[in-house]
C-alpha cells in the first residue's frame, strides 16, 4: 500500500523575481503519483504592478487555474487542490505568472501525495 507522504516548497517574489513567466519550484513527485491535497500559506500578501493571476500545476495536474493574485485563494493558508488524480509526468511543480508581474509576495506550498 502506497504511503502518504509531503514535499514544502516556500517561494519569495521580492528576493526570486516575479515577471511574467513559468516559475518552476524544487520540488517534484514520481510520475504515477496521486495528488491527495495542495495547500498555499500566504507569508506575506503578495503585490502586484496591474491584475496579475497566479496558476499552478503539478507532474500534469493543474492544481490551480490562473486566479487573481489578490484572491482569496491565496490571502490565507488555503486547500488549492483536493481531486485525488495521478500525476502523468514526474515534472517539478510550476506558478505560472501572467497578465502582470508579481513585486512581491512569499509562499509556501505544502503537497500531500501518495506514491
């Protein structure tokens, strides 16, 4: 029986830069893996220069789809994701930035997955 098991990833927008891109964490999990829960913990509310959105995806499965930054969603210690699927690629996670850049902000992303 596959065991639960956590990987921690925090991300700081004021130190690490926030522009318009891909930003990809160190943290991954196993192809064939499921996702049991993501969570976000707001350590400092994130600012941005317009109305940037924050996605984020996980081994082929999107945890979050672009959402406002200044979403509830991420203004708080929060669930992104709790639907239970299998990862189809061993690819690390990604918080992808669009529309405009981040200035600041720090997050930690906490992943729950059997594997």
């Amino acid at each position: 029986m596959a065991k639960l098991k956590t990987i921690k990833s925090t991300y700081d927008f004021s130190k690490a830069g926030g522009a318009i891109s891909a930003i990809t964490l160190p943290v991954a999990i196993p192809t064939g893996s499921v996702v049991s829960r993501v969570f976000i913990k707001n350590v400092t509310n994130a600012t941005s220069s317009g109305s940037s959105t924050i996605a984020v995806a996980l081994g082929g499965v999107a945890v979050k789809a672009a959402t406002a930054f200044d979403n509830a969603s991420f203004t708080a210690m929060n669930i992104l994701y709790s639907a239970g699927a299998v990862t189809t690629t061993a690819t690390a996670m990604t918080v992808t930035i669009a529309v405009a850049a981040l200035t600041a902000g720090k997050y930690e992303f906490v992943v729950e997955y059997f594997g």
